[in-house]
C-alpha cells in the first residue's frame, strides 16, 4: 500500500513523544521557557496540547475516535504517558486497516478541503514541531537527551563523526514498564571531548 509509509511514521512519532516525555521529571511539569512569559507553553501545557490536539484532528478530521477522553485523570506524567501510550496504539490500529481510497479521500482541515494523506502528514509535523520545543526545554532543565532521531551530544556528538544512536527504551512496553521512576534507560556515553555541534564555541 502506497501510504505504508504514513502508518509506519506514525508508529515512530509516538514513540518520539512517548520517549521524550520520559525523560522530564515529575516536579518539570509547570516549567516554560521563561518564567514570567505565559506565551511559552509549560511542559504540562504541551502535555495537553498533544493530547488534545491530536485527538481533536484525528477525530473530527479523519473520523477516527478511541472513544476515550483525551486527558488522564488526574494529570500527572506518568498518567500523561499512559493515557497516550493506549490511545495512540488504538489510532495505529486503524491506520493499518485503511485502504489506499481512504488515505486519498478528501476531509475538511478547518476551513478547506484536503486528502486524509494531506492532514496526516500535516498532523506528523505538528507533532514534530512541539516535541522539539520539549527538547529544548530539556536542555533549559540540564537533562541529558538520547537519541531521538539520532545522535545527541550526550549519545557521542555528531552523526560525520559516527556518534551513536541510543533509544532511551527498545520500545513503548519497556517504556512503560520502567514508570514512574524512569530507572532503566540506556546508559548514554556523553561527548567524550569530542565537538558536539558544527561550530563549537571557542576555547
């Protein structure tokens, strides 16, 4: 099927999210990037907004319900990673199911009219964009950062100079399992002296 690869990217988007949500702490929840800005979601903010959002575009877009409320309750991380960890697989599921006809049906975007294909790749970069604020957030917090997409500072540096690509967890199950404390990721490596970016500072 011509759009395996939606479904498939969709399959890694939530573990990235799954991944970096368990790399914040509990007492990370009300930080934002500027204490005194409200225009900078908190951690907790962003929790929301994940979690609304998608089930909001995937469910009156795309038409496709979990039928469970998009927040847990109360709104702790761990209940966060949960509640997203179930819904999420449940929208996987429905994904593997459709046919070409229906990735290339057309849907209502807010106000304009745009394929199922369209809104889906749409909705995987809205995903993308707020995970890297969460990022970034965590460099704010002094938090080591596994791979996400690939090599961090703290997994080696740079991808040219062959740095390692280590997953906190091999998989949402473990991810899952190793709640609340987030005992057991993958030991990272660090730089080991060597430049972590493309124009390191002088020294």
């Amino acid at each position: 099927m011509r759009y395996d690869f939606l479904v498939e990217t969709y399959a890694s988007e939530r573990v990235k999210v799954l991944s970096v949500w368990s790399e914040f702490r509990d007492s990370d929840l009300e930080f934002r990037p500027n204490p005194s800005d409200p225009r900078g979601r908190s951690v907790h903010e962003q929790m929301v907004h994940q979690c609304v959002s998608e089930d909001f575009w995937l469910r009156t877009m795309l038409g496709v319900d979990v039928n469970a409320p998009p927040l847990p309750s109360p709104e702790t991380r761990t209940n966060f990673i949960q509640r997203y960890a179930e819904d999420s697989a449940k929208r996987l599921e429905v994904f593997k199911s459709r046919d070409e006809a229906w990735w290339e049906s057309d849907t209502t975007f807010f106000d304009v009219r745009r394929s199922v294909a369209w809104v889906m790749t749409r909705r995987i970069a809205h995903t993308a964009h707020h995970r890297g604020q969460q990022m970034a957030m965590l460099r704010m917090l002094a938090r080591d950062l596994h791979s996400n997409y690939g090599p961090t500072a703290d997994t080696g540096g740079l991808m040219q100079q062959h740095a390692a690509t280590i997953y906190a967890y091999r998989g949402v199950d473990e991810l899952l399992l190793d709640l609340p404390a987030g005992a057991h990721k993958a030991p990272l490596p660090g730089g080991q002296g060597k430049p972590v970016t493309e124009r390191p500072a002088a020294k």
